[in-house]
C-alpha cells in the first residue's frame, strides 16, 4: 500500500503508462483488422490477423491483471490458480477450434 506522496506519485506514473499502453495496444488491434498495410495471411481479415489481434488482447489482459489486479505481489497459489484457468480456456477453446474442423457436418437434431 502507498503511504508517502512519492509512493503514490511512482503508482500513478506506473497507472499512466499502463494506461497509455492499453490505448495503443487497442489502436493496434483496430489497425490489424482495418489497414491493409498490417494484412498478414491472405487479403482481407484471416486467421493469421486474428491470430495477432488474440496475442495483443493476451498482452493487455495479462498487463491489467499484473498491474491493476495487483497479481505481480501475489502468492504462489494464486498464480497456479491463475495458469490452471488460461490452460482450461486455452482447451475450451481448441476444442471449439476442432468442432469447426471436423469434416463431419451435423445437420441438426431433426437431420435437415
């Protein structure tokens, strides 16, 4: 906890630059999806730009948890709590991934 000025001074320099790089990182995110210039993969948004717009958010959530969550000054456990979540999302996730790819289409309940 901050107790002095100069404490609390260094936390909202700290806070302003958190900041700063949450709005860039942000434009950044907007740039990847709009500008052709950033276009990687094929023309047009693809896998490979959304790819880039996930690693981005990654880089901003784990910059809000760390600073504004205060997880840099946690225990031990908190952080396999922490890594065991991103491990259950990161396999919700390929599972839904290899849902999409399945070359076997299901029609629905009724078979249409």
């Amino acid at each position: 906890m901050a107790d002095s000025p100069e404490e609390i001074k260094k936390h909202l320099t700290l806070y302003k630059i958190i900041g700063a790089t949450l709005f860039v990182c942000t434009v950044l995110t907007v740039a990847v999806a709009k500008i052709e210039l950033l276009d990687f993969g094929a023309r047009g948004f693809d896998t490979a730009d959304m790819v880039l717009g996930l690693l981005i958010a990654l880089f901003k959530s784990t910059l809000v948890a760390v600073v504004f969550m205060h997880l840099s000054s946690e225990k031990k456990m908190i952080y396999w709590l922490f890594g065991f979540g991103l491990i259950g999302a990161f396999f919700l996730m390929a599972i839904t991934a290899f849902a999409f790819a399945d070359p076997i289409h299901y029609e629905g309940f009724f078979g249409r």
